[in-house]
C-alpha cells in the first residue's frame, strides 16, 4: 500500500474515537496498572499521545514544509507524559486528545500538499534525512502501535487467570 | 487483577463498538491485505470472532455448567471464517458480530453466576480440566488479542512507508 493521506486521515481521525469506546468509563483495574517494571499504563499512554499531539508531528511537519535553512527537528521527550498528566483523569486526558487532534488534522488538510511536497526533508537527529510522507505514516503506524499496546497492557491483566489458554494466547507472551 | 464477571463484560460488550468505530467505512486497503503468506487480514479476523460467538465461548461453558458427565469442548476450527465469510461485506460481518455478542453477553448475565460456578471444570481437548474462570478471562484476552492483530495488519500496510522510522516501531517487527 502506498501513502495516501486521505488514508492516512481515516486512521489519525478514528483514533480518538478508538480510545473512547475502548477506555471510557472502565476500571480502573484496567487503565492504571503496567506490565511490570517502567512499562507504562494505559493512562501513560494516553498522556505520550497527546505529547505527540502537542510537540511531534505537526511541528516536525511544519519543519520539513518551512523554508528555512536547518531542517533538525526537537528531540521527542518520550518521559514528558508523567508531569503533564499529573492530576488529570483519564477521562480529561481522552477530551484533550480529542481535541487537539482535531485541530492537527484540520491543519494538515489546510495545508493542501501536494506530492512534491510529500518528498520534502527534515533531519531526524537520530536517522538524518526523512521525508514527510515518512513522517505522516509514522503517525499512523505510531496509534495503531499504541492501540495494539493498550490492548496488550490491559491483556496482561488477565495473564494469571486464563490458566493453561495462556499458550494460544500470543498478546500474553509479548 | 482477580477474575470479575462486571469487568469482563466491561471488555466483551465494547469490542464490537471498538472494531466498528476502527473499520466501519474504511478504505479497503486497510482491511483486505494480510502480513503475508496464511495469515490473516482484518476481513478473515472478523469472520474468526463471528464463528468463536457461534461455537466457542458461550457453547463451552454451557457444557461447563451442564449437570451432563464427560464435559469435553468440540475443538473450535480455527479456519471456518475462509467458508463462513464468504460473500458477506465487511459491513455485515461486523454486523454479525455486534449481534451475536450482544446476545451472548445477555446470555452470560441471565446465568448469574456464582462463585462456586466459576470453579466448575470442562475439559479441553488439549489441556485437560479447565475452569469456567478461566474460559471467561480467556474470551476477554482473545478480544483484546485480535484488536492488538487488527491494528499490527493494518500497521504493516504501511511498512514500507515509514522510511528509518521502522527501528522505532515495534509493531512492525512483530
């Protein structure tokens, strides 16, 4: 399958949605416990989401679309979840994603691209050169990641009461 | 987290809504390719959930709860969607399912069951003597399993798009 953005923003627009049926309003039992160790929850999750929201893709987008000369694009705080979050419920965290991926995918249909500029670059400080359309389909594969993630994290909560099913169950092996 | 019949069904009657929500009118780009060789696509996995609502979970604990004696499961075919789905769009198989889980889970809550229930044993053909617990938490993690499934498929449409991105990408590796 080749990038397209109309199908890119049919996954990027669902993903709110996907998080809302999947989360609102569950145990807790579900949502605030890991996999063990400095894995992160599902209420964890959430938080990284909307840190992308706020700090990666549009704002890397618009690196790679500015005409300026120096296209390296911020560092990713992967950690900044724990402090943003703080006092929030998930519940308010599912509203703020919402909301501000609305706004970016009305932004990146405003910006109208065309395929030239889907070949535009940035500099990853760890990768060097990417394109922007390699940037839109991280996106995409980057929630879909994170949906697969929360279903595992919420799995492993039943890992010890599924008994012997344990060994057809490949999410509880990950 | 202990076995609780109010937090399954917090899972088992939302999974319908998550996979309408994640593919109701979604390009078939999305849905009708696979990771490669047998597996399957979104498409087969739908059909999968529809045959295990027909035959497997509620059928199996029916046979746990029976006063009957040899209480042994049917092996549940676990490629009776490639038959089963034929012709149906991916708009009715998710139709079937949504119906046949909402009758199942009514079915589940007109049981009322106890916890001495939940000790009772069926047999697996092959993992012998298994507990109605253990077949409930197992329907709830074979859900949360096939919706982590459907957004890995979906994720590798896009494997080759993603560019340098890939090493950061689990879900790509899987």
């Amino acid at each position: 399958m080749n990038f397209s953005i109309e199908k890119s923003i049919e996954i990027l627009e669902r993903t709110p949605d996907v998080l809302n049926t999947m989360l609102q309003n569950i145990s807790a039992d579900w949502t605030s416990s890991n996999e063990g160790g400095e894995t992160w929850s599902v209420y964890d999750i959430i938080g990284h989401l909307i840190h992308g929201e706020k700090t990666d893709w549009i704002r890397r987008a618009e690196i790679i679309l500015s005409e300026k000369p120096g296209r390296t694009f911020e560092p990713f705080d992967r950690l900044a979840q724990f402090e943003e979050s703080e006092g929030k419920s998930l519940t308010q965290l599912l509203e703020e994603f919402k909301i501000l991926r609305k706004k970016n995918i009305e932004h990146l249909r405003s910006k109208k691209l065309t395929y030239k500029n889907l070949e535009e670059k940035g500099i990853h400080p760890a990768f060097g050169e990417v394109t922007l359309s390699q940037l839109l389909s991280t996106w995409v594969v980057h929630d879909l990641n994170h949906i697969a993630q929360i279903s595992r994290v919420m799995a492993k909560q039943y890992k010890a009461e599924v008994g012997p099913w344990i060994q057809y169950l490949r999410i509880l092996q990950l």
